[in-house]
C-alpha cells in the first residue's frame, strides 16, 4: 500500500458505504488487460442495482476516498496475470483504506494468508462478496497488510537481503 502503518485509519473498516461501486484503475482489453475479467463483475452489479463506475487518472487522495466509499471494491486480475501469480496493489490499498475485497486470483488469496475469498467467476464474485462481506474480519485483514505490506515492509526485506 502506498499508506505508512500509522496512516492506516482502523476506523474506516465499519464507515459508510455508497451504493455504487468505484473502479479505481486501469480497464485494459490488451493481452495484459483485465476488461474481460471485470465485464461479467460490472454486469452483476447493474442487475443488482449497483452502478459501477470506472476511475481513472486521478489523485491518489481521490482514489482512497472512492475505494473507501465503494460498495464493494474487488481486486480483479486479466488472464495473462492470472497465469504468471502477478499480485497487484490494488489488494493491499483497498484494505488498507478500509475496504472489503475479494479476488478471482489464488495467488493474491494465498498472499493474503486467507484473510480473502477467492472467487474466479468474476460475475458470481459480486454475490459471493455481498454474502461474505459483512462476516469478513477488515481490521484484522487491516492489520495484516499494516504489519506486512507497506513500503516500510519492502524497505526492510530489501535491506535484509544486503
């Protein structure tokens, strides 16, 4: 996460949430790209009643503030990402901003030590999360990424390596 340990606010895990949910990031339909992954997710949504809105270059305050206010707030990787175990960042900001995530991606799930679902059908994701979300622990998976996952974390794993 690009948030320092004391910048983790434990108290935006039980904030308000809109109803719409925000995608914060890239949609891409290249061999790279997720669009294709995230397509049948956003269908689930609009037939539920859940406008999802897609959001890009902008600051990264706005980006806490709308992964913090979004219904549900996925980490949804493409298909080439989910064949090389690529673990983006978006798991780590969207817990660290005090948001539930849930990914199609067991490498990210594994990363994270259980303390997410894992669901790969990307449409069958937006139900799977609206169950699971409420008995879902955010301050521990908070903590977690707290005491394992931010730039300080890096830093030292570098340093021990020298």
């Amino acid at each position: 996460t690009d948030l320092l340990p004391h910048e983790i606010d434990f108290r935006d895990a039980v904030r308000s949430r809109s109803n719409e949910v925000y995608w914060v990031g890239s949609l891409g339909t290249h061999i790279y790209g997720n669009a294709k992954e995230v397509g049948p997710f956003a269908l689930a949504c609009a037939v539920e009643g859940h406008p999802f809105i897609s959001k890009v270059n902008i600051s990264n305050a706005l980006s806490r503030e709308f992964i913090r206010a979004s219904y549900l707030s996925p980490t949804i990787v493409g298909t080439w990402q989910l064949a090389q175990g690529l673990i983006p960042c978006r798991v780590f900001k969207t817990i660290s901003y005090g948001n539930y995530t849930i990914t199609n991606s067991p490498a990210v799930a594994e990363v994270m030590e259980g303390r997410i679902l894992c669901e790969q059908d990307t449409f069958q994701m937006f139900y799977t999360a609206r169950e699971r979300k409420e008995k879902f622990d955010l301050v521990d998976a908070m903590k977690y990424v707290s005491d394992e996952h931010t730039y300080i974390n890096r830093a030292l794993n570098i340093l021990r390596c020298i």
